[in-house]
C-alpha cells in the first residue's frame, strides 16, 4: 500500500476511507463541470449526470447524496425528487436553481430536501450544506 492510498499522508498500513460518493445532475456541462470540481475541492467524490433520466438509468446505489438542478429538459429535480421519495429512498439531496419561487421552496421542503441553493452558488453554502446531508 502506498502512502497516497493510506488516507493519512506519509503513513503506511493505515486504511483510507473513501470520500462520499455525491451525484451531480446538471444538463448544462459548464455548469456541471463546475459544480462537479466544487464538489471534488471539498474532498468529496462525484458522479456526473447530465440528466434526472440518466440518473436513474444508472441507479447509482453508492450515492451518498444528489445535487441536482431545478430546471432540466425531460424530468425536473423535483420530479427526481419525488421518485427518489416514492422509491423509499432517503438519500440526501440538495436542490440547485437559478428560479426559487417561495412555490419551489415549499415543494422541496415537502420532500425532504436538505436544502434549496440558488445559482450561482456559494461554495460555503454548498460546504454547509453537504456536512448537514452527510451527518
């Protein structure tokens, strides 16, 4: 076992313990790949998605947690976040949106949503956020 693989730097034999796998839906690229390198900057793993049906396509079941955005052609993230729900999942997941509506917040809220981030997004929010999700 190298000393990168150990999870304490310079230390051998020492298990490391794998970051949180954290879905990234977003069907713009540049907004995904930007938000994916936030995630990963905080120490966190990521899986990439450019879409809700291609999230569940996967059904990716190592996801610690799902950040998706709002406004997607096809399914919504609400829409995601109500078959997560109906599927009996309680994976945490936060919702991303340049439109909060006081409607949007209402809807997130019903389905259990660690939180509601507006676009462009704070990283210390988003930091905040996923220690509450991953808790």
């Amino acid at each position: 076992m190298s000393p990168r693989s150990s999870g304490f730097p310079g230390r051998r034999g020492v298990p490391s313990v794998p970051a949180p796998i954290l879905a990234v839906i977003d069907d713009d690229p540049l907004v995904r790949g930007a938000i994916s390198s936030l995630v990963r900057s905080l120490g966190y793993g990521i899986a990439p998605f450019d879409s809700a049906e291609a999230f569940l396509e996967a059904a990716p079941t190592e996801v610690a947690c799902i950040l998706t955005d709002l406004q997607m052609p096809g399914l919504s993230g609400l829409d995601l976040c109500r078959l997560v729900r109906e599927e009996g999942s309680q994976v945490p997941m936060i919702l991303m949106t340049a439109y909060a509506t006081p409607q949007t917040w209402e809807r997130a809220a019903a389905y259990g949503l660690v939180a509601l981030l507006e676009k462009p997004l704070d990283p210390d929010r988003l930091a905040a956020s996923l220690v509450t999700a991953l808790r």
